[in-house]
C-alpha cells in the first residue's frame, strides 16, 4: 500500500464572541489536539487554510509539515495541470 495523504480539515467553530476572525479553524488529518501543532484561523474557510499552510511552512520542528505542505502543493498543481480534482 502507499504513503496515506495527509488532508486539510475545517470547522467552523463560531465561538461566542464578537470578532470574527476565528470563525474557521483548518488543521491537517493527523491534527492530535496538541497546540504545538500548526492550525490556521480566520473568518472565512478559505483563508483559514492559508492561514494553515502559512503557519505550517513557518512551523520549525522536525520539518514534517513543511514536507505535508510541500506534498499538498505538488498535488494540488498536479490536479490543476490534467484538470483534476484534488
């Protein structure tokens, strides 16, 4: 069997607050609740992925999420160049 993609996940949380801005919240599939983990917020889903793949990029542990965010990259460019779906 091969390596198992790693996928972004949203929520749309809407805490009881006034700003917006943390309506969304994107995390990877492997998200384990652990806030040394990279999550992405913001008041829209699509932004809260960026936010995710931002931070991830950022993120200077042991270098695995920037190997995940370089891996969604490759496969959402590949997708877009046959006209796929990633």
């Amino acid at each position: 069997m091969g390596k198992t993609r790693t996928r972004i996940e949203t929520t749309f949380v809407c805490p009881p607050i006034p700003s917006r801005e943390h309506d969304w919240c994107a995390t990877f599939s492997f998200f384990d609740g652990d806030d040394e983990q990279p999550r992405g917020w913001s008041w829209n889903e699509d932004d809260a992925v960026i936010d995710l793949l931002t931070s991830a990029a950022e993120f200077d542990d042991d270098g695995s999420c920037i190997e995940e965010v370089c891996d969604l990259a490759f496969d959402g460019w590949k997708a877009s160049t046959k006209g796929e779906k990633t």
